[in-house]
C-alpha cells in the first residue's frame, strides 16, 4: 500500500509538471520619487497639508502604474523581446496567419499583459512589478526590456520643454568653438615647421 502511494504520487507530479511546467518569475521594484513640490502655505493644521502630499504622491504612484500598462509600452516590450513570434505553435507554420503582423503582435501584448503584475506597494513609493515565464531567460530579459523602456518614456514625459533644443543649441556652439580651435592648432603647427 505504502509502495502504491508512493508511486501514486510520483506519477502525479510528473505529469503536473509536464502538463503546467515549472514557472519562472521574475521581479523588479521602482522607486517614484515626487517630481514637483506642491506645499501649501497655510495656517491650518500639518494634517492637511500631510494628506495634500499623500493625495499627489497616490496619483503620482498611479500614474506610473498606468504607464508601466500601457499597450505603446507594452507592444514596445513585444517588439524588442521577440514575443509576437515566439509564442507559436509547431503547426503554426501550416497554417495560414490572419491579420499579418499587427495581429501577431496585439496577441503577444494581450498574453504580456496576462502574466505581468504591476502593482503599487501600500504605504510606500514604490511599484513592484512582476513576470511570470516557462523560461528563465525570457523572463529577465522581458523585464529588463520594460525596465529601460519605461525609464525612457518616463524621461519623454517628465522632460522640462525646450530642453532638448537648449543642448542641441549648446552641442552645436561647441562643435563651431572646436573647429575653430583646430584650425588655429594647424595655422600654429604650419607656422612653426
């Protein structure tokens, strides 16, 4: 009986894990850091302006949330990692594809957005964010992937305008200054050979 049980529950296991296979899951936090300080000068109590600075921070938590969801990020993510291609079956190669690539892709967004949790950790100023794979390395590198996309759509976003055009401005001066600055090294070393 003992024997009977043992192997019971062996086969049991082996057949779990062939069907559901052993999942991988890879996590990352982000720390939100308040970008604007919205004190107010009041002679009212510390507790208003305390819940003032908890109301922005929860709708600045809940904004990155919503960003880290997005379906432009999130197909970017599909994009880079190969995902819309590689969720395939093997007989997907007799059968006809519908919709071309869009479809492909949209499908791949719709099956990241199943296994990614994004969520904000209560009582602090930070997103967890988590991805669950049957593929260890799919899994790191699918949340590395976000990770660098969403610090550059963070940075679009929250960038000051005209920014980029002052560098540009700074780059070009700078490039005029260098040219210059050779040109009177080359009339030195001609005029002392």
């Amino acid at each position: 009986v003992v024997v009977v049980a043992f192997l019971a529950t062996f086969a049991g296991v082996v057949v779990a894990v062939l069907l559901f296979g052993i999942k991988y899951q890879s996590q990352t936090e982000i720390l939100v850091k308040h970008q604007r300080s919205d004190n107010v000068v009041s002679p009212d109590t510390k507790t208003d302006q305390e819940q003032i600075s908890d109301n922005a921070r929860e709708r600045e938590i809940n904004t990155e949330v919503a960003l880290l969801q997005s379906g432009g990020l999130l197909s970017q993510v599909v994009k880079e990692c190969g995902l819309a291609s590689s969720h395939h079956h093997f007989w997907s190669s007799w059968l006809p594809s519908w919709g071309g690539q869009e479809s492909q892709t949209a499908k791949a967004v719709h099956k990241l957005q199943k296994h990614l949790e994004v969520e904000a950790l209560p009582d602090s100023n930070m997103i967890q964010v988590r991805y669950t794979s049957h593929d260890p390395e799919k899994a790191a590198r699918v949340l590395k992937t976000l990770d660098k996309l969403y610090i550059a759509k963070h940075v679009a976003v929250y960038r000051p305008a005209g920014v980029l055009n002052f560098f540009q401005k700074e780059m070009q001066r700078y490039k005029k200054e260098l040219s210059s600055a050779e040109v009177q090294l080359a009339s030195f070393n001609t005029q002392q050979d």
